[in-house]
C-alpha cells in the first residue's frame, strides 16, 4: 500500500503526464510481480517500539563516499525525468540541494549533465549503463568528471530492457513506428497544460548525455537505439576498463545475490545497489528488502551498502538501515512528486521523508540514525 501522500502525488502525476510518460514511471516488467512485492514486503519488516529513552535530540545526519548529508537519502537515477517536469532534473537537482542530499541523473535524462550540474551548486551523482561504443562512454566519463560529478553509480542489470508491456501499449516502445508516434500524439493532445509547459516551452527534448550518440530523434528514436546500444557481453573483467577512466567513487547498482555482490566488492566497487531496477527487469526475482539482509552479511564492512526499491516513506528508510543498508535511494517517490508540482514538490517530498524518518526513530528509542540495527527489529525479524 503506498502512504498516503505519494498517492496523492501519484494521482496528480496521472492527470498531468500524457499516458505513455506515467506508465512508463509506474509500471513494472512482466506481470509487476517484483514491482507490487517492492512495497508489500517493507510492510513486513516490524520494528521494535521502545520508550523511556532520550530522544529530545534527533541525529539524522551521515556521510556516504565522504560526503556529508543531511539524511540517509538520495534521489536514484529514473529516466525521461526531463518530461516530466520542464527541464525536471535540473528542478529535482536543486531539490536535492535545498534538502542537503544527492541527485543521481541518469544516463537517459533530457537535460545533460552539464546543465544539471550548472543548476545546483552540490556535485551530483551520475548514473552509466554498459554501452557497446567504448569511445562513447569514455567521453561521457569525461564529462561527468568535468561536470563535478562525485560518484559513479555503474548499473550493471540492464543488458537488455525488461518486458515492460505497458510500454509497448503506450507507444513509448517502438517508438519510431507510425502506429506508436500517433498514440503519442493522442496522448499528449489529452494533456494540454503538459503539452504547453514541458512539451513546448521545455525543449530540447534531446537527451541531453547520449544524443552525440543517438542523435537528435529524441522519443521517437529511444528505445530503438537502447535495443542497439546496451552491450551484453559485459562482465566483471570490464570494471578494470572502467576504472582506468573514473578515478571517484563507483558503485556498482543491480545487486540481487550475495555472490555478485562479493564479485563487485572483489572488482573494486566502493559501493554496491541492493536493486532490482524498480522491478522494471527480472519479474519473479526477490524485492530488494528481502534480498538486502544476506547481502549485508555477505560483504560486512567491506562496500558501503545502499537500497533502491520500494521505498515509499521515511519509515521505509530506518527499515532499510536496521537491516543493514547505510543509506536508500528513492526513485518513483520524487518521479511522481517532480510530474505532479515540479521542484516544489519534491522538495515537499523530501521533507515529508525527514519528519518520517525522524518521528520513527524518536519512536524506536533510536536517537542517532547511524545507531540503526538489527536490534531495531522486532525479535521475530532478526
């Protein structure tokens, strides 16, 4: 069950987006199984209620890749965001800022990685998928680098796209097909204020980070050259590559097994993802809370462990940290919030996760959110 207020900013973010750009922030692969599971099974984690204890002063500071942040969150990569919003990361960027946490832009944002990082005066986050030109993405390397960029989350569970149906539907997949451009045109003809405020006044439309690559096709272009692009020979040997050409922080995101989250740590990762990519991938495969505890035990000390799906409040993110994640990314929270009232709401968002997560810990008898363990659990979770 979503809380309350990410509905509301769920539902608005229907009214306002053109179909094809709300199925593709809500939908999942396949028959959602993993998606609905991402949620439901963060209901099932119970935490211990204490009392007696001095929470007059709350800490819900921490530090993840030496950077200080006001709370144990960032905002994860989610792509096309750039539609949702005009000019939506750079709105979601200085969200972030004004929140004191990280944006991660994601490879396929419309705004390049300049212009979002020229928004906001906090280096953000880049997100990279493996892509088959080589010279392609050690130029976009280089710009994340000359961009401020801090941290490198290296996805590594897309080598090819989910079967995300709706898409298909929608005629966001398939995109260059006449039948698919006119569903679109449909589409966003039945959102007339989208259709003046992003759709025109938010050009260009141009994915910003790969169009020297894709070219100036825009939606139309897509998924077609993500089916071309996306290498699927990759593995564990081609970290070395990228590590002769990112000399920050990468962090490897798309871990679901303890094995390969001791292959990434092995590969020299500082950080791994506990993510099933918002169960937009593998339908059938584990939400992440439930596959985040067996990782956290698999590598201890040794990476520093986020989570990515599934969040959907602030109770979600002590949830996380008790079983052993150091911070969450939240993803469709901030997509929905940004398409329902720009930065504005996600700075609302942001802060509405604050409170949450400060009233749970007060609640829990926990003062310092680094404090978080699994002795913040009810006995039966441990």
């Amino acid at each position: 069950m979503i809380p309350g207020e990410i509905a509301d900013y769920r539902e608005l973010a229907r009214r306002r987006l053109p179909r094809f750009l709300f199925e593709y922030i809500d939908g999942g692969a396949g028959a959602q199984t993993t998606l609905r599971h991402n949620v439901s099974d963060f209901e099932q984690v119970k935490l211990r209620q204490r009392v007696m204890r001095d929470v007059s002063k709350l800490d819900l500071s921490t530090t993840l890749f030496g950077q200080p942040l006001s709370m144990p969150v960032a905002l994860a990569p989610v792509g096309l965001s750039g539609l949702y919003a005009r000019r939506g990361e750079c709105q979601a960027a200085k969200a972030a800022e004004r929140a004191g946490i990280r944006m991660s832009l994601s490879t396929l944002s419309l705004c390049g990685v300049e212009e979002v990082s020229r928004a906001t005066g906090d280096p953000i986050w880049f997100q990279l998928y493996m892509i088959k030109d080589r010279g392609f993405m050690r130029d976009m390397l280089a710009r994340a680098r000359e961009s401020g960029c801090s941290v490198l989350l290296f996805t590594v569970d897309l080598p090819v796209a989910g079967a995300r149906w709706a898409d298909a539907r929608t005629g966001l997949a398939n995109g260059h097909l006449p039948a698919a451009q006119f569903e679109r045109m449909k589409a966003m003809a039945a959102r007339p204020g989208w259709l003046w405020n992003v759709g025109l006044m938010g050009q260009p439309h141009d994915f910003g980070n790969v169009a020297p690559a894709m070219g100036k096709g825009g939606v139309r272009e897509f998924w077609r050259w993500v089916g071309a692009s996306f290498d699927t020979t990759v593995t564990w040997k081609d970290m070395d590559w990228v590590r002769e050409h990112w000399d920050r922080p990468m962090v490897i995101k798309g871990v679901l097994d303890p094995e390969d989250a001791r292959a990434s740590v092995a590969a020299g990762a500082d950080g791994i993802v506990v993510s099933n990519h918002g169960g937009r991938q593998l339908d059938g495969v584990s939400s992440t809370i439930a596959a985040l505890p067996k990782i956290a035990d698999a590598v201890g000390d040794k990476t520093t462990v986020l989570l990515d799906g599934g969040v959907r409040c602030g109770t979600d993110v002590v949830r996380a940290l008790a079983l052993g994640a150091k911070g969450v990314l939240i993803g469709r929270p901030w997509a929905y919030a940004l398409a329902a009232r720009g930065g504005a709401g996600v700075s609302a968002m942001l802060e509405q996760f604050r409170k949450e997560i400060g009233i749970t810990l007060a609640l829990a008898g926990v003062p310092d959110v680094k404090m978080l363990g699994r002795d913040a659990l009810d006995a039966q979770e441990n």
